[in-house]
C-alpha cells in the first residue's frame, strides 16, 4: 500500500488540476481582415468582437461588439449594426462598448457618426487603428495591445492612444479590462467638463430601465433627440451603485462601480463597470441613463456637479495620461456584496 501511495497521490493532484481548468475556459484572439476585427472567442464561442473597420461609415472609432454573455445572451443592442425588434434606434454613434470623449480641442469624439450633417463634420473627431502591437490567447484569459490615432476632421492626429485589453473567462463570468493610455502629440490638449464619455456601453433593450415617459435628449452640442414611448414588455433593467443608489437616480452620481442588471431571453445577467483608484476624478461621475447608455465620465465634473466642481482636464505636448477599467458580466442578478468582493478582488490583484 505504501509503494502505491505516491501514484494515488498523483493522481488526485492530475484530478484536482483538472477540475480547475474546467473552471478556466481557453480564450483565443482571431484577426479577421475581411471584416477588420479580431474575434474573441471562449472555448470556441463568441464573447465579442473588437472591430476597426474603416469601411463601415458608421463606425468613427474602435467598439468592442457584440458582447454576450457566459450564459449566452447579448448583452449590448443591436442598432446601428444589426438592429432587432423592438429597439430604440435613437444615437447612432452609440455601438456596442466604447471609450472615447466629447470635447477635445473642441473636436467631438463622442456625437460623431454617419448621420452628422455635412455643415457639422469639421467640428467631429474619429479614432483609428494605427496598428496591432500584440495580441495572445491563453487558459482562462487572453489580451490585446493596440495602437490608436485620435484625429480630427483634417485627419491630424491630436491624441496616440496605447491600450492593452484583457479578457478574462470564468464559470458564470465574463471580464474585458482595459488599461488606456492617452498622449498628446504636438500641441497641447484640452478636455473641458463635458456630459459625453467615457467609457460607455449601450446595452440591449431588456436591459434598459422601464419608462412611461417620452425622452428627449440633448447632446454637448445642443442637439435634441425626440425618444418616444415604448412597449415596456420584457424590459427588465435595474441600476445599483456601490453608494446603494438605485435606479435612474444613479445618473450625475460619483460611485466605485455601478451595475445594470436585468433579464434577456429568460437569463438573468449583470453588467459592471469598475472605476480604478488610479484614475482621474475617483470615484467617477455616471452618465447612466433609463434607454440603456452607460457610462463612467470622471472627466465632465461640471455638468455633473451642478457647477460646484470644475476639473478641465488638459494635458501638455508630450505628456500622457492613463485610465484603467473593467467591464464585467456576471450570471445572475448580483447583489452588493457579491459586486463589491469583485471589486476588492480588481482593485487589490495587480
């Protein structure tokens, strides 16, 4: 029995190693160069796509979409792209997931999309692949580097942005971290407060928050979007902040994290977005609204504030500035202590 103990012990080892790959799905990074994407794929299923085309007109910058879910459900609309039933088609720039700003040097990154009107193209701004620095599949997570142009409507570039992606894949979740670097080129750049930025998704109708009401939004510029009343059915999305704020009183709040949580297609789900103690502006402002745009802006204190806080951001020729994030979808309608162990667990690994 003694000569036989090693193997049993062995054995129990391989088995146990086993059991925590299952909890480990493989993720692995395509690049597709018809479609000018890179396909995000765990355990052979899609969980989303970066795409960077410079041929689809509606695309002004780089948007990770579709996102969906561990348990199958996508998480973000489906307009302009593909729309589905039953959607709001109002904000065309508004795709998938995102990170981009309204007022850089006055340039508009955020608004811009095909259906701009021609008088107002040189005062909008587009984000570019410059290139693809790294990219790696892997058990468990993967990553993605890139290289992008900030540039205006003369097509000079204002901002090179470096980002480097994680995915991660877990049972029951799905992260994409993302670590942004911003550097100001040859002349020194501004962000003034502004409502539009700056991480942002924007999710699918289930997921929006129910409303009786017919909207109208303003956008920076002052241009107004009649949304009007729709069928609430199915329409199942609740806000929570980790200040325990709810709903859409989440709107012009600074918290750590905020959720959106719902159901789609029968499947409960939860979509984070983390703040990082690291970044300007901590704890964030959210730009969370009721139709299903959500955002962290730590960068448009004015708005937010009512006036009683002014940030105006600015960098100098040269210098650079980073923001860290991460977008996580959770099975589940996850409570808030569930959230804020998730947090701790963000914010303490390095």
């Amino acid at each position: 029995m003694n000569k036989l103990k090693p193997f049993i012990i062995i054995i129990a080892l391989f088995a146990a190693l086993n059991c925590f790959a299952r909890d480990k799905n493989k993720v692995k990074l395509i690049k597709d160069d018809r479609r000018q994407c890179i396909d995000v794929l765990v355990d052979g299923k899609l969980f989303t796509s970066y795409l960077y085309s410079d041929t689809v007109s509606v695309l002004k910058k780089t948007v990770f979409y579709p996102i969906i879910s561990s348990n199958g459900v996508t998480v973000t609309r489906g307009f302009p792209l593909k729309p589905r039933a039953g959607e709001r088609v109002d904000h065309p720039h508004q795709i998938g997931s995102w990170f981009d700003y309204g007022n850089v040097n006055k340039i508009d990154f955020w608004n811009n999309s095909n259906a701009i009107p021609l008088e107002k193209a040189p005062e909008m701004g587009t984000i570019k692949l410059a290139k693809i620095l790294s990219m790696q599949s892997g058990t468990g997570e993967g990553a993605l580097t890139v290289g992008l142009n900030w540039l205006n409507y003369k097509n000079d570039t204002l901002l090179y942005e470096e980002t480097r992606f994680k995915f991660i894949a877990e049972k029951g979740v799905r992260i994409i971290d993302r670590i942004t670097t911003l550097k100001a080129l040859n002349t020194p750049i501004t962000f003034p407060d502004d409502k539009e930025g700056l991480v942002a998704i924007r999710v699918a109708r289930e997921l929006e928050l129910p409303t009786n009401e017919q909207i109208v939004l303003t956008d920076s510029r002052g241009n107004k979007t009649q949304v009007p009343v729709m069928n609430n059915k199915d329409v199942t999305g609740d806000y929570l902040s980790s200040e325990g704020i709810k709903g859409s009183a989440v709107w012009g709040t600074r918290a750590k994290w905020v959720a959106l949580s719902g159901t789609i297609k029968g499947e409960n789900v939860t979509v984070v977005i983390f703040d990082n103690p690291q970044n300007i502006g901590f704890p964030a402002y959210w730009h969370a609204r009721e139709y299903g745009l959500f955002a962290a802006n730590p960068l448009g204190q004015n708005i937010f504030s009512n006036g009683k806080e002014k940030l105006n951001f600015s960098l100098d020729a040269g210098k650079s500035v980073t923001f860290k994030y991460r977008t996580m979808i959770l099975e589940g309608k996850a409570d808030q202590p569930t959230i804020e162990k998730a947090y701790k667990d963000y914010t303490t690994n390095k």
